[in-house]
C-alpha cells in the first residue's frame, strides 16, 4: 500500500476498520426503534450514505493512541455520530421566510417536523449511549460540547448576516458548527483511555484546531473552489448571505463604498447577476482568501504540534497528517 | 388558609415555594449565553409565562417527601422544566404542508429555525444541568426518557391519522408526550433522596400514571369541554386529524358506515362543517367518552394508590389530591 497516495482519512478507516465495523453495527442497533418504526428509514439515508465517519474515527483514533482497548470507545464514536447527524437533520429544517423566498421544497430530504423529531431521537439515543460509558467526566465533555454546538448555531442565525460580525464572533460559530464535536470526539477518546492530563489537553487542542482549520478550509472553497473537489457550489454561502471568514476579512478593510455594496447582498438581501463576481474582485483587492488560507494553516499546524504531547504511535503520523489534509484543498 | 378551596397544585407550590424561587433563579441563570444573547428573548416568554410548573414541582415534592435536603432537587427541577421547554419549542415547528393548509403564520410564536435552535440549546442546558448532580442512575433515567419523548413524538407523527391506531398506541404516545417527563421528574426526585428502592419504583409509577391521566383528561375535553376550563378550543384534535382516546374508541366500534366518516375526517383529512357535531355523536352511541373517563380515572387511582408506599407527610396528601385533581375536570 502506498500512503503517499492514500489519503489520511482512508488510512485511518483501513487502520481502524475492525472497530468501525462494530461501530456501524451499534449505530444500525441503536438507530432502530420498536414504538416508532420509520425512524431508521429517515436515518438509514444520513447514517449510511456512506460519509467519510470522520468524527467516529476520531475517538476510536483517540482511545487507540491512548492504549485503550475497548468496549466503550466504540459507543462514543457512534455517540459523536449520531450527535452529527442530529445536527443536520436540525440543519435541514427551514422557516418559513426561506420557504417564501423560494426555496424549492424538493430540496428537503424530508418535512421540517421529522427532521425535528428524529433528530431529538438521535440525541436522546447518544445519550443513552454515552451514559452506558459510566464516566461523568465524558458525559460531562458532551454536554458541554452540545451547548457550544447549540449555542453556535443561534449565534449563527443573528450573527452571519450582520456586517459588525468580526472574527471572534466567527470562531465562536465554527467552534459550534464544527470543532466542538470534533474536540469532543478526540478528548473523550483519551479521557476513557484514562491518558494523562496534558495528553487529553493536547487531544481537546488537536480536534478543535482540525475542527476550525476544516471548516476554514471549507468556508474559503466556497468563494474559490470548484464545485467538483467541494460537492457544493462556489458562492451557495454568498447566496444564503452567510458571512464567513474571507467576506468579514474584506468587509473589515472595505472603504465607503464596498461597505454598501456588501451591506445590500449581506444584510438586505438585494443581490444581482454580477455580484458573487464583484465580491470575489473585492476578496482579491484585500487578499482575503489569502489571509484566511494563512488563518486555516496556522490552525492546522496547532492541531498538528498539539499531537507532539502524544505517544509514538502509527495513529499519531496518520492523525498528523490528517491535519495537513484539511487545508492541502486550500493550499 | 382552606385547603379545600386550594388547588393542589397551589398547595404544593405554597409548600415548595422557597425551593422553587431557587428553580426560577436557576432558569433564568442557565437560559443565558454569553455568547447569543438572543436566546433568553426567545425562552423567556415561554419559561416566564408562568405556566402552574408542575414538573419542576413533582422534582422538588418527590425529593422533598423522601426527605432530601438539597441541593440538586433544584437542578433536576430546573432540568425537567427546560427538557419541557424545549419540547414545546421543537413542536411548534410546523411542516410545509401545514402550512400550506393556510396555517397563519402569526400564529408561530418564532420561525421554525429559532424554536429547533434555541430548544436544542435548552436541551444542551438541561443535560449540563444533570450532570452536575455525578448522579450516572439520574442520567440514567433521563436519558430512556428523552427517547420516550422524542420516539412518542415520531409515533405520533405515523399513529395520529392512521385508523389502525389501537390504545396501547395511543399509550404509547402519551407516554411520550407527557408520562415520561412526569415519570422521570418524581423519580429522579427519589433517586435524589437516596429513598429504598420500592418507594423509588412507586414515586415512577405514580408520576407515570399521573401523565397519563393527566393527558387522558386533556384529551377528553378537547370533545366534551369548553374552552373556558381548557384555553383551549373544543374539536381541535379532531380538527389537526389527531386519533386521540375517545375516537380510537368509537372507531374501534364503529360499523361501515361510521368507519367511512371516520376514515374521511381523520385519514383523508376531508371535513365538512357538520362533521365535528357527527364525531360527537358517534362519541355519544359508543359511550367513547365514559370508557375513556372511566380509564383516566383508573389511572389517577394507580396514581393515588402508588403514594400508599411513601412516608406519611404533608406533601403526600398534596400529590393525592393532584391526582384526583387532574381527573375531577372530568368528572
């Protein structure tokens, strides 16, 4: 096998494959409910496409460099998963202003109730999976973990189309979209390994600074990537009016008039044919999707340096360079 | 002070109020965030509107009648009440179809959005709440209640117009919708306590059985009541297509013809001006609405009877006459 060619995710799920295989078998079990059986068909789609699991990966990785050797690590990552996939069924519910402006109703995978509903029911199931763990400090982790998410989520409803959203505010809101479950997910793994304290320090420091590199990463492919390396279109943030990392970076150095022009397509909407154009002329002008690659890669070599706390190990090289992988799409 | 002119729930909070001013102060502590502030604006009409807060109430009495002195009571009862909250705010997101059947959207208390976030975030709160009781068999417990909750609510999505909907369905969706939360609330208060074992079993039955009274009543009068004594409008499950007890009664009797109205209203969602005065009427040739009185008050009996293994104590005489109070509306 060449790793040269195999991607850092790939030899972590090949690495770990044995104890994935019983995760996914948890999460089929867990998924499946005797009083409400059209739960696992709503699931099944979210659970099974066939995702990269990468938060999964990152507790059994955990648990593994940590020397544990299970049960629990297993009922963890599907806790993490199902935490995720909570959270975008919840991402898929619309209001009604959205529904107004158009928004096709075929683009719902299912109606805004379910999506509720059997969300809170994958929520309650991580519970009752990560209670079985026995470890207050765990469930401790997670529940603080679930508030940032939560907390970052309405933080985002009021904060991504308000031009004084600087990018403290915006970390506040990644922390919660993304990084909190995944520093979650690597320091429970450590946590249940019983690792010493400046280990789980350092696996907290690594998932949340992967976690921000990540959806840096993310958020700067929306203004510059192709649409075939992101599965998204370039500009879907712009469209929704989502001010992320490179639109604040230039909103912040705009004069007189790039703040109105950014105040219409942000904050009242008014946008036209030519102005994702426009907004990508003026990233240019202030070098922001520049800037913010430097912020992605600054935040993944924290990730990557945080792993120096840990033992030698194969899962550690594979996690070192997983931190690199996040940003080579933006590099 | 003449107890017989005082509601129970009165008395109880007269009892528990130094307890229950510590609850609200606890609420308004926890439903802050630093980080969206937006979030007290949101829950604060619900969790202010001073709703009779028995649930909260049920924690502390439990606790309090098995002679716990505190602290955690307070946090278990700020838990239940912010589990409450939140499932008020998840159902009040209405699917597009609803809305489509021209449901005015005045009357949404907030966008969809905002009340699947923000409930999320009370959850979040709720669970951090709990832990910091390092009770495991309390999260325990409130863990297989959130996903009574939230598995009664998905049923309830399938059951609800479907005319195969027996009783021990409809059990089930009320457990969800109302039991488990009770159930769970007076239990964990005995847990709490470190109360023995059969008084622990009997404070969950009495809180489950209590919940489904409760919600048996509730229902009734949604076809006998006015809508003075409920607040809310007679026919307005029949009006949502929600199979509750007395028609899954009259259904269950019904013969052809009756099955095809029954089938029109319900499943194929087809009502005429007349037809709430014609499901009254078949209520009434079923006697539908005495057997379901007559199972609500079954249940406050096992409710009442529960309480015979807890010590003798003002607050037990309060929680028996709550008992019958939740069915003497229909009595």
């Amino acid at each position: 096998m060449d790793h040269a060619v195999t991607k850092p995710h790939e030899q972590l799920a090949m690495h770990l494959a044995p104890r994935m295989a019983e995760v996914n078998t948890l999460i089929r079990d867990r998924m499946a409910s005797r009083h409400a059986p059209r739960i696992p068909e709503v699931t099944a789609h979210l659970v099974e496409a066939g995702g990269k699991r990468l938060r999964p990966m990152l507790t059994l990785a955990a648990a593994d460099l940590c020397g544990y050797a299970g049960p629990f690590d297993v009922h963890l990552a599907a806790t993490v998963e199902f935490i995720h996939t909570a959270t975008l069924l919840h991402d898929d519910v619309v209001d009604e202003s959205a529904q107004r402006r158009g928004r096709p109703s075929a683009n719902l995978l299912w109606d805004n109730k379910s999506s509720v509903l059997v969300g809170d029911y994958l929520f309650s199931r991580s519970f009752q999976l990560m209670v079985e763990t026995g470890s207050l400090r765990v469930l401790d982790i997670l529940a603080n973990a679930s508030a940032t998410i939560a907390e970052g989520e309405v933080l985002q409803l009021s904060a991504s189309r308000d031009l004084r959203t600087d990018e403290a505010t915006y970390l506040q809101v990644i922390r919660g979209k993304t990084a909190a479950l995944f520093s979650a997910a690597t320091e429970v793994g450590g946590v249940l390994a019983g690792a010493p304290e400046a280990q789980v320090d350092a696996l907290r420091t690594y998932g949340d600074a992967l976690g921000i590199a990540f959806q840096m990463a993310d958020d700067l492919l929306d203004y510059q990537g192709d649409s075939t390396a992101t599965g998204k279109n370039v500009g879907d943030d712009f469209r929704e009016r989502k001010l992320t990392l490179p639109a604040i970076k230039a909103v912040a150095r705009a004069d007189g008039d790039e703040r109105a022009f950014w105040s219409r397509v942000i904050e009242k909407g008014d946008q036209r044919e030519d102005d994702l154009a426009q907004a990508r002329a003026l990233l240019e002008k202030h070098a922001a999707l520049e800037h913010a690659r430097a912020d992605a890669l600054a935040w993944a070599g924290t990730a990557r340096a945080a792993l120096a706390q840990l033992p030698a190990h194969p899962v550690r090289g594979m996690l070192e360079e997983l931190a690199d992988y996040v940003v080579a799409r933006i590099s």
